[in-house]
C-alpha cells in the first residue's frame, strides 16, 4: 500500500480550508484516509497552517510520500527539517574525526 501526505478538502462552496491527511495512493481526494496530520486554511490573513510535526515525520519515516503542496506545507511547518531521509528516525551520525592511517 503506497501511502500518501496529501490535502483533503473541505469547508463549503467558495470557501475552501483542507486537512492534511495520510491516506492510500488509491483512494480518492476527499475519500478514506488513515490519518489527520494536520489543518490549512489559505483564506486566512495570513495563511493559517497547523501541522503536527511529530506525525508527520513519523509518516515520512514509514515511506510516505508528500504531494507537491503537502512537501511546500510541511517545509513552512519545520516537519521536513526534522526529517532525515534513510536515517531511520535516529539523528544524523557525526563525521568521524579519527586520522587516517599512512
């Protein structure tokens, strides 16, 4: 199952705002998900963005893969900072500061 960070709209005619949601590749835009990651209301002055960082990192450590506009949102929110790709969770290792053998 390819899972995917991607909005979901809601609100009503003209008045947009949208969740972030982790959901299945498959299913539709505004069908199932699995998760809420967060909140985005573009109509706001300014734009209002809630994330929780610790869900979606979480996500994205379990290989699922943003949309355009969910990688820009998550970029603003700080989430894709905290995310290392290929780390597995843990920080980034130190260089190594041994000398090389001659």
């Amino acid at each position: 199952m390819a899972v995917k960070l991607r909005l979901m709209r809601m609100g009503k005619k003209k008045q947009p705002t949208y969740r972030l949601v982790a959901a299945d590749g498959r299913s539709p835009r505004d069908g199932r998900f699995i998760e809420i990651v967060g909140t985005y209301d573009p109509r706001a002055e300014p734009s209002l963005i809630k994330i929780d960082n610790d869900k979606a990192v979480a996500w994205l450590q379990k290989g699922a893969q943003p949309t355009d506009r969910a990688r820009q949102l998550l970029k603003i929110s700080g989430a894709l900072e905290q995310f290392k790709p290929g780390s597995g969770g843990a920080p980034a290792p130190a260089a190594a500061s041994t000398p090389a053998s001659s």
